[in-house]
C-alpha cells in the first residue's frame, strides 16, 4: 500500500533500466583468466566450490543463477539518499539513526550531528528489487536492520530481512522467508526479536539467535503496514484492511476497527505502554486507543485539516507528546507547499504550532529524547523537539523535477543544451551545455532554445490526468500511470508522451509506438532534432535523451544542486563531469547474499570511461556503439572489452583505532584489512596523512583466504593535532578508493609563521618561437602573480621564495629544473609549494594535457612538452600544501586541440595522486580571455585582487583562505568576462580549507 502515497520522487533510481543497458558480457567467450577471476569472487561468495581453472562449466553456471546479479550497476551517490526515504530509526539513546530509501542503500548517521557513519550495500537487482521499505535498529544500537524489495526474489520469489553489525557493517546475517516485499520492522525492547510485516501473509516474529520464525495471523491477506512493539514486549500491528491488532504470545489477537480513516499505515505506543496512536494513509488524522483492550480513546484535533494524510506517528521519549507528519494541500504556518509534524498532548489537543520541515511527505518519524527523528519524501531527515525546534540533519541534492512544462524545461534544436531548473518548475534555472562541457546559471531566456510544443496535433487530457484523448478518442488508459508531459513534433509526425511510470510514443494518428519503463516520474519531456531526439526530465533528478526511433536512452546528466557539479553518461558507463563530479556516479557490485556489497566510484575506473569524447558524439549519431567507433578512430584507441568485474580495484577498510580517537604519543598503529574483489594481486598499501603520502608498505604475495580479505598494521608518526590518515590499496594500475580516519594527538606543537614558508615556480609564455601563438599577457600574468606572492614574505609566511620563468627561457628542460627545485624545498608540512602555468596547453588523443614552452608546437608537444603526469608526480611527492594554477586555454594559435579543463582537473585531484589543489582558469572546452585594458588574462588579475589586494580575504582575521580565493575567483572571472568565463577548484578528498595568504593592507573596492 505504499505506492498511495503521493511523492515527487522515485520509487527507483536505476540509472540504466534494464531495457537500456548495455552490460558488458560477464564472460566473454575464451576470456580464462576472467573466468577465474569470476570463479574466485562466487567463491567469496559463498555461491560456488568449483575448481578455480578458469573453465567455464554447469557448476559456475549455477553459481551465476543462485548468487546476486555480479555485473556492476551504475547508481547515483552523492553522499546523501538520492530518493524517498520510507523509514527512520534510532537507537534508545538518540545518538545513531538508520535510514532506508528507494535508492536501494541504507545509511548510517550520528546524531545530533548528522555525520554519514556509513553506506550500506546491501545485494539489489533491477527495478525495484533492493528497495529499501523499512529500517530499524536495536535500542542498545548494536544491530540494524532492513528490508524491502528483496533482490533475492528473483530465485524464488521470497523476501527476507538483512541483519547487521552496527559499528562495523559486517556479519550481515538473512532472516525469514516471506512470499510478499517487506513493508515494516521493528526490534523488541530487548533486542532478541524482530518483527516483520509484509504486503501479505500476517505478522512475522523472529528470534535473532536461532532464526526461528513465527507467523501470527496467518489469514492476514491485507498489507501490514506499521508494527510496534510495547514495553511490556507485545506487539501491535494496523494493515490495510482498517484493523489494529494487539498480539500476545501465541494468543489470538485482540483487533479493532479505525473509525478516523480507512487505510491506517502507521502506530506507536507510548513509553508507559498505555495509549496508542495511529497514522492513516487516506486522511489527515490520528485515532488512538487504549493499548491494553484496544478501546478508541478519540481522536487527536485535525479537524482543520481538509485533505492530505498523516501518514506517520510517534510517540516523544518521555511519553508527553505524540508527533505526526504528512502534508496537506493547504498552506501551513504560512509556508505555502512545505510539508509539517504537528505535535499533540496526551489528550489529543493541539501542543503549539504546526512544524513545517520539508517540502517533501513525512515518510517516517522515530522517538529520540524528549522529541522525534524525521524523514520524508524530499528526501531529507532531521530532528524536532517537543518545543518545536527543528533541525535538518541531512537533505537531498537531487533536482525537483516536477512540472518542467513550458518554458521551465528548453532545449536547442540538436539537444546538446538543455535548460531546466533545479527547483520546482523554473525555480534555479541552469544551462547544460554538452559540446562546451559546463553546467551554468541560466536565471535570462537563452537564445535558440525551443519549449515542447503541446498544441500542433489534438492531445487533449494529457496533464495530471489518468486518461488521454486524441481527437475525442481515448488513446491509452493509464489509470495506474498518470499522464505529466506532452510534447509534439515539429513535422506533426507523432508525439510523445510523460507519466508517473513511463515514456510513450504515438504516431500522427495516436497509435501508440512504444514505451519503455522510466522507474519514475517524467514531469517534462521536449523534442530535438526535428523531433528524432527525445529529452526527459525524471523525478530522480535526472534529465535523459532517448532516441525517437525506438526509445532507447542515449545519455543521462545529473546535477548536484548543492554544489552544481554534474556528470553526464550514456548507458555503458562513459563519461563526461565537472572537477569533482565524476563521483557523483559509481558501480554497485553484489558479492554473496550475506555480503556487504561494493560500491566503486566512477573515478577508480578514469581511465576507461572518462571520455567526453564519446559523450559529445552520442546525441550526434544517436547510437552509442557507433560514438565509441569513432572517437576510438579520432583517438587510435581500442575499446576495452574486458568485463568490469574482472579489474575491479582492491577494497580496504581501517579496523582500529574508531574514528575520532585521542592518542598521547605522536605515532599511532594502524589495524587495517583488505581484499582484491576480482582476486587481482595486491601489491602495497599506500598511507596518506591529511592527503599527502607518507609511507608505502609493500605486500608479499600469497593467496588470500576464501573470503577474500588479509589482515596488517602499519605504524604512523603525526605531527598535527588533527591528523587524518588514509590508506590506499594499489593492484598494479588499481587503486583502492582512500579508507581514513581522523586522529587528535593532544600533545602537537602549535606552527607559527616564521615556521611557514612558500615555494613557487612560476612559468608564463607570451613570446612563443611560433609567432602564430603569441599571447599579449601571460608573460606579465607570471609576473605580477609572483610579486603578489613576494608580497607575503615576512607575513604568513617567514620565508617566500620564486621560481620566475618567461617567454624564449621558458623550455622542457627548465621547467623539469624548476620542479626538481620545488622538489629540493618544498620538505616539511608546513611549506607550501605552488606551480603556476599561463601559455598554452594541448589535450592528446588519450585526453593527457601537456604544457607547451616557448619552443613547442601541437606537431612537436610530445618531444618539447611536460606532461600532466610529470607535473603531477613532481607535486605529489611534495609533503607540504600544494597548490596548481593553470592559465593554459587561451584562444591563438594553439586552438585545433582543446583542453578539457574538467579532465584535467579531475585526474590531478585523484587522492592516489597526492593532495594537489588545483585552480583552473576556466571549464570544459572554454577559453581564457586576456584584454589589453586589464594588462593582464581575467583569471590572474582576479587572483592578484585577491591576495595583492586582500580582496579575497575573510572578515575578521584578514586570512585569505583556499575556498574564499576560489568563491572570489568564481564571482570576479564571470564578472570581468561577462559570464563567458568560469573558474574552477579541484578540491582532493579529504582537504581541509586552510589559509594560503594573509591580507597585509586595507582593502580595496
């Protein structure tokens, strides 16, 4: 019964449907090292005890069918749930909640603070299948719990709940066997038993220790829709045949009909265990009932509430009051469309005003303290005390898609720009713009885009409606799928068609063509290429490209709209972002059913799908096959077909010490444990402290046990008093993502100034051997940055030293000196070392920037150039901040390669390659501009009013800060430019923002 409830959002977030996605073979004929690699993770597994002979054989066959799905599926990550959170629970103290979404993981967070803990994977599988409907967690906070739709179905049609360990993930332990997806658990109050309600077949109780099962209520046909356990252990249940029931031991239950609605969905019992309370799914009310004879007591005051629901109720902690959230269709507290808790004394009247917390539905609430953990729709999750002080804890980053009619969603006639707000309708508007690689602002119309046309052919019925007409003709009856988006093309040859689950296409007489399964709202759709091309704006945040011909997908862009990164991929994985955006997506991989899942960021595969090159080309040839043959043509590259799952990088995690641990002695051991999920040999373990490598611990080969996972320690000496220190794992060419944790050593020194010091080499190239390549500037944008630098000696720092190159003294071999001189002193962690670059800069077939010096061309780069991964392993030895600017996309005569600036930035700032902040002069494809009455390119006179003239610097102390220098960049570059130049930060994992200068005189407007 869940699907009755109204949301914006997805009940999937399957980022290539199974009709769309193009896999990569999971055993490619004659591939026997990969079927060896495949042998020995259904090993692991625990779905195969064969040979490991890389023969292919019925047993690996069977392994294949009884274990989870193994090829990876892409899925959105952004930190955060990226759909509907059902469910929230929290532990007796209030200091852990878990949550469950339709984005198929359950999260982990500390509260108050509302800190991640940790992603759990638990096995998914297309559609909805991984779907998580409930959640619950032991009140002692030891165990977690989650169920849904179980992917496990798919081998013969049962559902059961996973269980486990809260502080670790690990042990996750199966329980029950229920025919129907799981709509409920909770844990008793003693933490032995786990109650569990399903779409049919009664109530479920479990022992956690022998997994013994019990049905009570084995007629119950209705959903079970909200269980509760009492503090007396009994259990009580509503279901969507409008009874509550109370259940007893083996007794047969005491039941009672709901008079305030007819569909109840949710109860709580109070901690005297004397009332309960109840949430219905069709009204906006809330009944409650003695908790020992079932009797209605009454019910609380709704009576202002005309329409909605209130879908979910909790009791507080100290038993005072009785919180309940959902939405109406009216405004509340004068906040017009944000959903509210109303909170209610013991006798049902009202306990102050209405609490306006999200402009999503109330999904779930769960006692903690004296007031109530929320979640809802939107998706976001948080606190509201009994006072009424409200507190979000986490909220989504994905865009409101609904109702992108209009104006509110324009594309150009090709459908390589597309804009679309990411609020409500229009609200937040942003241009994506494929050829030149950038997500920007677009608050003005832009010229040349279209909206849908809705009116060249008779489509009548078509908005928010179940039913469609053409001509006075009902074309399709979707009364399970109601319609949200038109759009007509241009040659009035068909049209197409949004709704709550689908994408259609008619032909001219309203003949439907096909459809194919969007797992989610299409609140806009548009026509481009004469109407061959279809874009779609999805609940799930997603804006999608389909091809008219036969609906496949083509290309998905997603935007994170706190940050405005993006990243835009077609259906095998192939992609193109923003500095910092390709992590926005990664590959799920199943390992056993009893298995935590991987999940590997799409950064750890760079090298192979990063091609924006592909990416560009696929709205072009409208198939993605043919785009991959020729940018490998372009690049003389060969598509690599080797199955994902037979190079998956190595996986660790940190054992001891927890997170946030104090020591008293400056060196701490570190208990770490890894594993190779493709049974790849691990060759060392590098150890990273607040970014910057360290050590590197090499590993003797040997083969590892059947689970797959091999024990060590590694000594590490601090010298801060915060100190994060972060392992990777490194296979060859694969490197593990970075495990971490954060370290106080209370007994640090303190650093002051004179112990700073700062060391750049500077490079800029105006004069070129090549006249067709002169700039106007660089070499004066060299100058005046360094004199900006100088300027900081005897300041924040006690020392600045600079390396000045320009112009013909600008060649291969001194820039290697210069880097060899940063190398010789940049050697403590409290110098700063900076390489500046302003010439030109060329991008090679394989997307690999070089530098060009003064006697450098595109012809002879490879010979006279320096490469990227020369630059990148100069600075990433450096043990002290580092920090990059680059001023190299210049319009002139180096224009036949361009510079994909987002590339770059992305691959210099892979933690594996060192803590590299790197600030680029603009984004993508676009070019930097240099005027003569700036004297100076846009970027570097921007940089020197930051720093020279402290207009970067923050209020108060005068510190100018690493991320107040690039939000003042940001803002002067589109100012200087008007808008035609963007800035951008590549910011490493794990950076904190620290000062790079300090503001030395007044400041200048």
């Amino acid at each position: 019964m869940r699907n009755l409830l109204p949301t914006w959002f997805a009940f999937a977030l399957l980022l290539t449907p199974p009709a769309a996605a193009a896999q990569t073979a999971l055993i490619p004929a004659g591939g026997a090292s990969d079927v060896a690699s495949l042998q020995k993770r259904l090993t692991s597994a625990g779905c195969y005890s064969g040979p490991i002979d890389g023969v292919s054989s019925a047993p690996l066959d069977e392994a294949i069918r009884v274990c989870p799905p193994q090829e990876p599926q892409l899925r959105i990550e952004t930190g955060m749930h990226s759909s509907t959170i059902w469910r929230i629970s929290t532990d007796a103290a209030c200091r852990i909640a878990v949550t469950g979404s339709d984005d198929k993981t359950v999260r982990l967070w500390s509260v108050p603070e509302g800190r991640l803990l940790r992603t759990q994977r638990l096995p998914i599988g297309p559609e909805r299948l991984g779907q998580f409907n409930s959640v619950a967690i032991s009140r002692d906070g030891t165990l977690a719990a989650a169920g849904g739709y179980d992917a496990f179905s798919t081998l013969n049609g049962k559902h059961s709940i996973y269980v486990f360990d809260v502080a670790t993930g690990q042990n996750v332990r199966r329980f029950g066997v229920l025919d129907y997806a799981i709509q409920e658990i909770v844990f008793s109050p003693d933490g032995k038993l786990i109650a569990v309600g399903a779409l049919a077949g009664g109530v479920h109780v479990i022992d956690i220790t022998t997994g013994q099962d019990e049905v009570f209520d084995k007629g119950l046909a209705a959903p079970v829709e909200g269980l509760a356990f009492g503090p007396d252990g009994s259990l009580y249940a509503v279901s969507a045949d409008g009874f509550v029931r109370h259940y007893t031991g083996n007794a047969r239950p005491q039941k009672t009909a709901t008079r305030s609605g007819r569909q109840p969905i949710s109860v709580s019992v109070d901690p005297t265990g004397n009332r309960v309370a109840v949430g219905f799914n069709d009204k906006p009310a809330v009944e409650e009932f003695d908790a020992h004879t079932l009797r209605r007591l009454g019910a609380a005051d709704t009576s202002d509430l005309r329409n909605g629901h209130l879908p979910a109720v909790a009791w507080s902690g100290d038993g005072q009051t009785l919180f309940a959230g959902g939405f109406t269709g009216e405004d509340v507290s004068g906040h017009p469309g944000e959903r509210f808790i109303r909170r209610f004394n013991l006798d049902g009247t009202r306990n102050g005003g209405d609490v306006p917390v999200s402009t999503g539905s109330i999904m779930g609430l769960a006692s903690c303290g004296d007031g109530v953990a929320f979640a809802s729709s939107e998706p976001s999750f948080g606190l509201l005390h009994a006072q009424g002080d409200a507190s979000i804890l986490g909220r989504g980053h994905i865009a409101d898609m609904r109702d992108k009619l209009g104006d509110a969603f324009q594309i150009s006639r090709d459908g390589t720009q597309v804009r679309a707000g990411l609020g409500f309708d229009a609200i937040d508007p942003i241009l994506f713009d494929l050829l030149a690689g950038e997500v920007r602002e677009a608050g003005h119309a832009v010229p040349g885009l279209v909206s849908p046309d809705v009116t060249a052919l008779p489509v009548d019925g078509w908005l928010n409606s179940n039913t469609v007409k053409f001509g006075g003709r009902l074309i399709i009856p979707i009364s399970a799928y109601r319609a949200r988006s038109l759009a007509i093309r241009p040659d009035r040859a068909g049209f197409v068609l949004g709704t709550s689950d689908l994408v259609l296409s008619f032909d001219a007489r309203g003949r439907e063509r096909w459809r194919i399964p969007a797992y989610t709202e299409a609140w806009g759709v548009n026509l481009a290429q004469n109407g061959d091309l279809i874009v779609s704006t999805l609940g799930d945040g997603t804006i999608r490209w389909y091809r008219w011909s036969d609906g496949k997908e083509l290309l998905a862009l997603f935007v994170d709209t706190r940050s405005k990164r993006w990243v835009a991929w077609t259906p095998t994985g192939y992609y193109m972002a923003s500095p910092g955006g390709e992590d926005l997506i990664g590959w799920h991989v199943n390992r056993g059913w009893n298995q935590t899942a991987d999940f590997f960021p799409a950064s750890r595969f760079r090298a192979r799908f990063s091609r924006p090159d592909i990416v560009r080309l696929v709205l072009k040839t409208l198939d993605e096959d043919e785009a991959v043959k020729q940018a490998n043509e372009t690049a003389r590259r060969k598509e690599d077909t080797k199955p994902l799952i037979a190079q998956l990088p190595p996986v660790i995690r940190i054992a001891a010490p927890a997170n946030l641990s104090h020591i008293t002695a400056g060196e701490v051991t570190i208990a770490f444990a890894w594993r190779s999920p493709s049974g790849l040999p691990v060759d060392q373990i590098a150890v990273l402290v607040n970014g910057h490598t360290v050590k590197i611990k090499g590993l003797a080969p040997h083969e590892p046990g059947k689970d797959m996972e091999t024990e060590g320690s590694v000594a590490v000496a601090l010298t801060d008093r915060m100190s994060e220190v972060g392992l990777i794992a490194q296979s060859g060419d694969l490197s593990s993502q970075v495990a971490s944790v954060k370290i106080e050593w209370d007994g640090a020194p303190a650093a002051s100034s004179q112990d700073r010091k700062l060391y750049a080499v500077i490079v800029g190239i105006s004069d070129y051997a090549d006249a067709a390549m002169s700039l106007g500037f660089a070499a004066k944008d060299a100058r005046d940055f360094a004199k900006a630098l100088g300027d900081q000696k005897g300041g924040y720092y006690g020392d600045v030293k600079t390396h000045l190159m320009t112009d013909r003294a600008v060649t291969r071999e001194s820039i290697i000196e210069g880097l060899e001189w940063l190398e010789a002193n940049v050697t403590r962690k409290n110098d700063t070392g900076v390489l500046f670059l302003a010439g030109h800069g060329v991008t090679d077939e394989k997307q690999a920037y070089w530098f060009l010096p003064s006697d450098a061309t595109e012809d002879n780069f490879r010979f006279k150039g320096v490469s990227q991964d020369e630059m990148r392993r100069s600075l990433g030895a450096l043990p002290g901040k580092i920090i990059w600017f680059l001023d190299t996309c210049h319009a002139g005569g180096a224009a036949k390669r361009h510079v994909d600036m987002n590339v770059l930035v992305n691959a210099v700032t892979a933690p594996e390659n060192g803590s590299i902040i790197t600030f680029a002069s603009s984004t993508g494809s676009e070019l930097s501009e240099e005027r003569p009455d700036w004297q100076n390119g846009a970027f570097t006179k921007a940089i020197v009013e930051g720093i020279e003239d402290g207009k970067a610097a923050r209020v108060g102390d005068g510190s100018i800060m690493t991320l107040g220098l690039e939000a003042f960049l940001e803002d002067r570059v589109q100012d200087l430019t008007g808008g035609k130049q963007h800035p951008v930060l590549g910011w490493p994992l794990g950076e904190t923002n620290f000062a790079i200068a300090q503001n030395g005189k007044p400041h200048k407007n």
